[in-house]
C-alpha cells in the first residue's frame, strides 16, 4: 500500500517541496501540498469516493501517483491556500 508521494522540485534557483498523500478510506481524498522552506504555499484536493479505479490499492496508488506527477510537472504552481 502507498500512503504517498514525496518531491523536491528547483525553479529559479527555489526548492519545492511537493507531497501527495492519500487521507483513507475514512476520508476518501487524495491530498498534494506544496511548501517552500517549511511553509504551505498551496492544496490541491482529489476526492476519490466515487471513482472506481481509486477503489483498490493498485488503482489509488496509479491515481496518487499521475495526480502528483502532474503537479511535479506544472511546480511551481498556483494552488488554493491550505
């Protein structure tokens, strides 16, 4: 079982740090934050509940794993505010 993701990214001479993790099946959400230097500068939320390739390990960990790919790729990006 993968409980998450995590990244440094360099942009202009700034380290990122990216982290994606699965909140449980308690709270069926995938979470991806991103900080820079200890502080949360964005969150973006991917509630799975009714998705069913998210409904087993093997397909959550795929989901996590492309939803912080995506956000590795577009770093830095602007997110809503934790």
């Amino acid at each position: 079982m993968v409980t998450g993701f995590n990244t440094d990214v360099k942009y202009k001479g700034v380290t990122y740090h990216v982290q994606t993790e699965d909140k449980g099946p308690a709270t069926p959400m995938i979470l991806t934050l991103i900080y820079k230097g200890g502080e949360i500068l964005g969150a973006k939320r991917f509630h799975y509940k009714d998705v069913p390739e998210a409904q087993d390990d093997k397909g959550l960990a795929k989901l996590m794993e492309e939803i912080h790919a995506a956000t590795d790729r577009r770093c830095p990006i602007r997110l809503r505010p934790a």
